[in-house]
C-alpha cells in the first residue's frame, strides 16, 4: 500500500511515449501523490524495450508545428515533474531505452536495469539529435560520455551504465523485482515529510554554487529539526526504540 508501479503498456508500438502516453503518465505520477499512504513510485514497462522514446508518426509532417511543441512540452513537463515529487522514483528497467525513453531513465531519482538493458541515445541517425534527452543524460553521466552518446548513437550496455552513474545498479534479469523492491520497502520505512524535504532540497543545491549550496541547507537542517518526525526519529534513536512517524 505504500509504493505505486506505473507500468508503460504499449509493447507493440515498443511503449513509445506518444502525446497520449505522456500525458497518460503525467496523469499517473500526481494522481493521489499528497496521500500519506505513497511512499514510492516505480515506473516499469512491458515488453523487450523500456521505452523507445518518441512516436515518430507524430513528428514526422513538418507543418504541424504546434503538434509538435505540444509534444516536447508535455514531455518536458514530466520529466522536471518527477523530480518535483515529494516520493522518490525509481525507474525499473528491463530490456532497451533509447531517445526520451532514456531521458525518463536519467530524470528518475533511482534506476535499478537488468544485465540486459541498454540506454542510447540515436536521434542524430535519423537527422533528429536527442537535444531534450541531453538535458537529462547531461545532468547524469560525465559530459564526454554524455556527447559521445549524442553524436554516436551509440548505445552504454548496463554495465556501462552502471559505472558512469545513469543506473543506481544492475542485476540478473531475474533478480529485478527482488531488488527494486528491496529499496522500495527501505524507503517506505523512512518518513515521507523528511523524504519529500530531502529530495526537493536535493534537487535544488545541485543548481547552486557551492557557498549558496551549505548555506541553503543549513537552514534546511535546522528546519528538518523543527518538524516533528524529526524529532521523533532523534527521541527514538536516543531512547533505542523505533520510531513512530507520523509523515
């Protein structure tokens, strides 16, 4: 009852995020998202591809331009509206991301891939570069890995990934569910109000310099201490118990 699983379920058209799959998903990420009760939301997909990013059918006549920023725009949306959420996200990947589909990969707060997925980025070969998707991979991964990716088209294999930082971790294929569970139920016993703070801090030290970034988040801290699981988990640790959050 605590973690929500958006499933991308589209496998013919290899779970491409059309307009409509976007705002599909946008509607999925802030449905109930205030409740005490969400702790975590884990985006999956079916199929042998993650996401192939695009419907290219509908980008492909070049007159219908306001289609076409409706599409960039929504896509935009979704990805800073992940980071935006007071849950953490984490992204389930099993098979091949590729263009905005792994834009979504990097714009998630954790991705866990199995041995078999791979992330790239080949709008440059079909004369479309992956200038969005490199929003996210550049905020990601190092940047000659990042431009190497845009201007190759080539793919990282999971490994790969995993050692420049675009996934959290990698495992067997069938150790998947397993593990992205096992850091979902981890989070779940944390308290949602000091998560939700922590993240949306996270997020906004990254922007700053490094002065502006301590000086930000010591008064954070010093907030984190007026709220009341905050309290609690230092009464609780102090006094050897577990504690009781009220979220």
């Amino acid at each position: 009852g605590f973690y929500r699983t958006i499933i991308l379920n589209n496998p013919r058209k290899r779970n491409a995020l059309s307009l409509s799959m976007l705002q599909s998903l946008r509607e999925d990420l802030l449905h109930d998202v205030k409740s005490k009760d969400l702790r975590v939301i884990i985006i999956s997909a079916e199929g042998p591809v993650f996401c192939s990013g695009h419907d290219l059918k509908e980008l492909s006549s070049e007159d219908d331009v306001k289609h076409h920023s409706q599409v960039f725009e929504i896509c935009a949306e979704v990805m800073t509206l992940i980071q935006k959420l007071p849950v953490p996200v984490i992204a389930k990947v099993n098979g091949l991301a590729t263009a905005a589909g792994c834009q979504l990969v990097a714009s998630c707060d954790i991705a866990v891939a199995s041995e078999k997925s791979q992330f790239a980025t080949p709008g440059v070969n079909i004369g479309l570069f992956c200038s969005t998707p490199a929003v996210a991979l550049g905020r990601s991964l190092p940047r000659k890995v990042a431009l190497e990716m845009l201007f190759t088209g080539e793919p990282l294999s999971a490994q790969e990934a995993l050692m420049h930082g675009l996934v959290s971790k990698v495992v067997p294929e069938d150790k998947l569910e397993e593990e992205t569970m096992k850091i979902s139920h981890k989070i779940c016993k944390s308290s949602k109000s000091i998560l939700a703070l922590g993240k949306a801090t996270f997020y906004r030290q990254m922007t700053q310099d490094l002065d502006t970034a301590y000086k930000m988040t010591t008064q954070v801290m010093v907030d984190n201490l007026t709220l009341r699981d905050g309290q609690e988990g230092i009464e609780a640790f102090i006094q050897k118990r577990k504690p009781v959050w009220s979220h």
